[in-house]
C-alpha cells in the first residue's frame, strides 16, 4: 500500500490495513547510476497505530483514542518497514520488506519471544495485459482485521479442537502427503 502523493518529497500519512490505522513514515530517496530509479522506504511503529484491539481479539482490550504516540497495548511491539524501488518510468521493480513482532511479558529488552516475517518481491518480466470484464462491487470492507468471536471459539474450541487433531492423525498415520499443510 502506498499513500504518497507524490514520489518528489517524504510523507507522513495515515493508512488503514490489517494493522489497524497507524502513521506510516515515506523517505524519498535517489538510487545510484544510471537508471535514475527512486527509493522509497516505509515505516510503521506498530504501538502507534489504532483499532488493532479488539473486544474480541486474543489480547483482550478497551478500544481507547488518546494524544499519545502509543495507541495499542504495549504488550507486542512491532515495526513493519518496506524498501520500495520505482523505475523512472514509474513501475514498481522490488519490494523488500520486514516486520518484527516482540512478545514482551517473555523478553528481556530486545530478546525473547519475538518473530520476523520477510518478504521480497522482484518484477521478472513484463506483458501486455487482457481486457477484464469487471462485475459490479457488491460490498465494500474496509482493511482492518475483523476479529473473530472469541467467546464461540471458546464454547466450541474443545470439541472441533479434538476432532480436527484426529483428523490430522487419521490422515498422517503413514505419511504426510501435499495436502497435509491444508489440515491446519
């Protein structure tokens, strides 16, 4: 997602995904030689964005909106910064992008429970595209996770917990077969 206005100076906006509504930073920069391609970096402090805590999420929390830099419990810490390379013709060649997630009742400063998700995409080829017949839009979401009922999945948690662990055993016995990942 970007929401720059333009690619000619940095930004500061807010944008809304499945991390709730949070300020997203964009740093402008040149890249080297002769290809005249721009970098942009985007970064996200995760605590600073809002609507990431809901009633019914596993972190159970009172939505609140306050003058703070810190709109989400502080209990998992997160960043979340992309490195966006744009031709000089405006097309998008890679995207690098990480973002870390720090447990903090279980750490120690930086250390303990904590993950990193990477991912990278490079533009290999391109084609001419198709014309796409486009149906009419019957609802509109916005990108905010909807949390799930935790209170159903509580009531119904041990009965379709052990029943889907069976089913994961029954059919991985002998083997594990391509559509085992699927079971879970």
């Amino acid at each position: 997602q970007n929401s720059m206005e333009s690619m000619d100076k940095d930004h500061q906006v807010s944008e809304v995904d499945v991390s709730g509504e949070c300020l997203a930073d964009f740093v402008v920069t040149s890249t080297w030689g002769w290809k005249k391609d721009v970098m942009v970096t985007k970064t996200k402090n995760l605590l600073t964005c809002s609507k990431r805590d809901g009633i019914k999420s596993m972190f159970q929390a009172i939505p609140y909106s306050v003058s703070s830099d810190i709109h989400s419990m502080p209990v998992l810490k997160g960043t979340h910064k992309c490195d966006y390379i744009i031709s000089s013709n405006k097309i998008l060649q890679s995207v690098v992008c990480e973002e870390n997630h720090l447990y903090v009742p279980f750490s120690n400063q930086e250390n303990g429970g904590k993950t990193r998700v990477q991912q990278k995409l490079t533009l290999m080829s391109q084609k001419d595209g198709v014309d796409a017949v486009i149906g009419p839009v019957k609802e509109r979401l916005t990108l905010l996770f909807q949390h799930e009922d935790v209170q159903q999945q509580v009531q119904n948690g041990p009965e379709s917990l052990e029943q889907k662990l069976k089913e994961i055993c029954d059919q991985t016995h002998d083997d594990i077969r391509p559509q085992t990942p699927r079971l879970y």
